[in-house]
C-alpha cells in the first residue's frame, strides 16, 4: 500500500475542518487522523503534539486573515463614488465581503478564531486585526462622501461612525457564519462540505442591508 501524503497545511486544514463540525476544544488528535485516513502516530511526524498543531493553526489563521481587505483591489479607481449613492456603494461591498467569508477555508477560519478569541490572546490578536482592516476600509469609503459634502461629519464623528458601523457589521456576520454552520449542525448527512454548495442567504443580506442603509441615511442628514 502506498504511503499516504501528509503535510503540515493539510493536517492544519483538517483541524480546521474538524474544529467546524465539533468544535476546538473537542477535537483530538484521533480526529484528526481519522479525517486524513492515517494513523494518530503520523501526526506527530508533523507536530510535536495538540498544542504545537495548535499554535501553527492560529499562525496560518492570521497569515490568511492578513490577505484580505474590506475594499478589493482597484476598487478606489473605479468612477464609481460620483454615480453611486454611499448606500449603494456600502451595499455592493457588504455582499462582496459576506460571500468572501463564506468560501473554504476561510469559512472555518472565521469560526476558529472568534470561537478562541475568548481564549486565546493570539486568536483575539486575529480578530482584532480583521475589525481594524474592516475599519480602515470603511472609512476611506466614508471619506469620500464628507470630501464631497455628501455626508457632514467632523474627523472625530467620522471615526466614531466608523467604529459602530463596523462592530455592528462584524458582528452581523458573526450571527450568519453560525447561521450557516448550524444548517449543517442539524443536517449531519449532508456533511460539512455541503454547507459550501449552500447559495447566500439573501434574507439575512437584506436584513445587514436594511440595517446598513437606516444607519448610513441618518449620517447624510447630518
């Protein structure tokens, strides 16, 4: 019989996968064995023990987490800002952002980290990062209207704008990672990888919209 292949990143993902359908904490080696079709034994060619595999899962978590932004690439660029209401713009970014959160693995990387974040101070550390990046890019996009006359807040109402823009909106995406995950949670034979055929749930789009757009309406009448 052929000798399996086992890497470090894929012994990390499988954690992660197991971490998504149990949970952290109940997650043993075995498990995580299982999953990969070797022997318990194997892991430790990799890892020194749990712990070890632990911490380099919060490491590739945050090298992951690091890569992503609130605005994409070129979006700045784009002549959008002078067709394009705040709310529409804010809109477009929020299905784009939510979507990115739902695609492996980025997905269970989510769950991990804010399930460990009250736990851990490198997974708090992660999550912190994630709101400062959603921050920053939140208020260049409201920049851009108060440099317009659009929206007339001072620098210190902005950043307060900012801030409770942005926690409400992590925290709405918190509500809808474990949304989806218990579909999966009350549907075992579907199995995990199902969760990620599952299409947006628009409703709860449209209840972050309506939210969104009570909120960023009361800051243009400022």
């Amino acid at each position: 019989m052929a000798t399996k292949h086992i890497s470090q990143e894929k012994i990390i993902s499988a954690f992660l996968f197991c971490a998504f359908d149990k949970n952290v904490g109940a997650t043993s080696l075995q498990d995580i064995a299982e999953y990969l079709g070797i022997k318990k034994a194997s892991l430790y060619n990799h890892f020194a023990g749990r712990d070890e595999m632990y911490e380099a899962t919060l490491n590739y978590c945050r090298d992951y987490c690091e890569k992503l932004s609130f605005i994409p690439e070129n979006f700045m660029k784009l002549d959008l800002f002078q067709k394009k209401t705040l709310v529409e713009v804010m809109n477009s970014l929020i299905r784009r952002y939510v979507q990115m959160y739902e695609t492996e693995p980025l997905f269970q990387i989510f769950a991990f980290v804010h399930s460990e974040k009250y736990f851990n101070k490198a997974a708090a550390e992660i999550a912190d990062r994630e709101l400062q990046k959603l921050e920053y890019g939140i208020s260049q996009i409201f920049l851009i209207y108060c440099n317009d006359k659009k929206v007339g807040l001072s620098p210190a109402e902005l950043d307060c704008a900012v801030k409770w823009f942005s926690a409400a909106f992590m925290h709405l995406i918190d509500s809808y990672i474990m949304h989806k995950k218990e579909i999966v949670r009350q549907n075992p034979e579907c199995g995990v990888g199902s969760l990620f055929a599952l299409p947006t749930d628009d409703s709860f789009l449209e209840k972050i919209y309506f939210l969104s757009e009570n909120y960023l309406n009361a800051l243009m009448k400022i």
